[in-house]
C-alpha cells in the first residue's frame, strides 16, 4: 500500500497543491469507515468537528468502536497523535508538561506533556479526577498551555478526540460543565447493524484494520482547510436562527442549564464545515439543523422535574427545533435557498414562512 508521500512524489491526483476540502475529505472518510463499519454518519460529524477546528467527546457503552474510531481519524491524517490513557492517578502535569531543574545548565528545562501534539486521543476521560480533567481547559479553548507563567503555543491543527463510558459509574468522575463546554460535539456511535458486525467479523476477525491504515492526508492541507471553512457564508438569517435555538435552551422550563454563547460560535462553526463537506460556499438552516443536537444536547442540564420524567436533553433539542421558526437564507447568486434539499426560490424575504 503506498503512503499519501509516495502518491505526492507520483503527481497523483491526492498530491495537488490545490485539493480542496472535498477531496481531502472524502479521502480520510474512506479511510476511517475502512476501520468503522456501518457508521457513515458518525464518521462524518468527526471530520465536521475537525474541519470546524472543534474537539469531539465519543460517548458510548463499552466495546462499540470508540477508540477504534478515535485512533482510525488521527492514523488518516499525517501529523502528530499522542494517546492519553486517563486514569485516577493521572496527574495535571502528566497532560500539560512540567518544568525540571537542569543542574548542568543550573535552570529550568520544560518538558512538554502529552496534550502537545496535534490530535490528542483521550482515552476513558471520566476516569480522572475533576483536577486532572481542568488541565485540558485553556488548551482546548486557547490552544496554549501555561506552565510557570511561561506560555507554549500547541502544534496545529489541534483537536482533542476523547472518549467515555456513560453507564459505569464505578470509579469515574462526571465532566464539569467547564469541560463538556469545550466539546464542540458529542456522538454515540451506537450498535452496528447485523449485516455491518458481519462485515467487522470478516475485516476485523483475523488481524486490526489499524495495522494497514496510512495517512491519506497532510497536516498543513487540514489547516488549509480549515482556513477554507472559516470562509463560507452564512446568511445573517441563519445566523439568527442558530442564535434562536441557543436562546430557547435558557429559556426551556425543563432545563436549569441552557446552551453557552460558545455553542452557538460551536453551531455555526459546524454548520460551514457541513456545508463545505457538502460541496457549498454558503450554508443553509439545514446544516444548523443537522448538527443542533450533536452541539447542543450534551451542554445542557434538565431539571430534577424534567429528570424524575425521563426527559433528556436530546428531546428537549429536538421539541426546540420543532417550535423554532426556520428562515430562508438567502442563495449568494440571488433569490433564496430553502433549507430542505437547498432548491433555489426566488423572491421572498428573510424571515419569512417558515419551511419546516
């Protein structure tokens, strides 16, 4: 199998200078559902919140893919990947580095921990203490680690994938608030259907998948992308409209915790990555849709009402969507584009009907 340099040195098409974001991605998706089968949609949102220079929490019951998925994006992508394996004894230092006395040199000498690298894979996050989890507070949010007064800027792209177990409860610390703020999207890949675990038993049987998996995609071309991302437009229409939904979670009776003004920059970040993944220049209500859920649900809390009535915070966001008046953004070429299905409409006024 040859590597993403070796098809560069052939001129292949993966090598231009000019690939652009579809490209690119369709290479690592088809790289990563090599690994997890039967899961084009969690696969999908994982490249949506890399892209969308965002972090994603993987939380699911044990045995499902987490980590597989975790480590088959970060083998896609050539750049650097360390794996953190959180436990209770972990420690803050462990994560962010420490500064050592050099005796020959009779000063401090910094030695970086495992957060520097560009794809940081947490393994079992709720694992560690409270304590240990805040140390990745200011390098999911700032992108730096502050050690001693001392500022290091981390590699880029940055992007911490982690993973969680969300039914054993034996020896495990709930994310803060703080913490689960800073995901920008959390996913549950979910049982595989029968034909696909057939499929696994067939690929995964014998030896890992992992083994043969060879990145398919340079580091600097994601931070081009990115760059490419950050530059979709987005109708002032569609802005509101994910600025409404964020509102109407601070404002539901069945939460005491609504969504931050960081999930609605989160919302909207995602939504031009969807629409850039789906080969447009503007994005439309629909990309907000899609993602309002996967964004927003694992940020609120509900009551101890809303609790003792089984309401979760996934119904709570889909009643939101529900109730919330979908506009009509307008097309960049003119008239306006509906958000089912991104048909052209001429005439009409932002805030208009709704097309629900």
């Amino acid at each position: 199998m040859t590597t993403y340099d070796e098809r560069a040195s052939q001129g292949g098409p993966a090598a231009r200078a000019g690939d652009d974001l579809t490209s690119t991605a369709e290479r690592v998706r088809r790289s990563v559902e090599g690994v997890i089968e039967g899961k084009p949609e969690v696969v999908r949102l994982a490249l949506t919140v890399l892209f969308a220079q965002g972090h994603l929490l993987i939380e699911d019951v044990p045995g499902v893919g987490k980590t597989m998925l975790a480590k088959a994006l970060a083998k896609s992508i050539d750049c650097s990947v360390r794996r953190i394996q959180f436990t209770p004894d972990l420690l803050p230092s462990d994560i962010t580095g420490v500064s050592i006395w050099d005796q020959q040199r009779r000063d401090f000498e910094f030695k970086p921990g495992a957060i520097f690298a560009q794809i940081v894979i947490g393994d079992e996050i709720n694992r560690a203490s409270p304590k240990t989890q805040s140390a990745l507070l200011e390098s999911m949010e700032e992108r730096q680690v502050t050690i001693d007064g001392q500022t290091y800027e981390l590699p880029a792209p940055f992007m911490v994938v982690a993973t969680q177990n969300p039914v054993e409860m034996e020896g495990t610390y709930p994310l803060p608030e703080a913490q689960r703020d800073r995901f920008m999207a959390r996913v549950s890949i979910g049982y595989p259907h029968p034909e696909a675990e057939l499929q696994m038993l067939d690929v995964h049987g014998g030896v890992s998948p992992l083994d043969d998996l060879r990145p398919v995609a340079h580091a600097q071309d994601v931070v081009k992308l990115i760059d490419t991302v950050r530059r979709v437009h987005m109708a002032d229409s569609v802005r509101r409209y994910a600025v409404d939904l964020v509102a109407a979670t601070r404002n539901h009776p069945d939460l005491r915790l609504g969504a931050s003004p960081r999930a609605t920059l989160h919302l909207v970040r995602a939504a031009r990555a969807a629409a850039a993944l789906s080969g447009r220049e503007y994005a439309l209500p629909d990309d907000v849709q899609a993602l309002a859920v996967a964004v927003l649900a694992h940020r609120l809390l509900p009551t101890a009402q809303a609790q003792l009535n089984r309401r979760t915070a996934e119904q709570v966001v889909h009643e939101i969507l529900q109730h919330t008046r979908i506009p009509a953004s307008p097309h960049p070429n003119g008239g306006f584009a509906t958000g089912r299905g991104g048909a052209s409409v001429s005439g009409g006024q932002p805030g208009g009907r709704g097309l629900g």
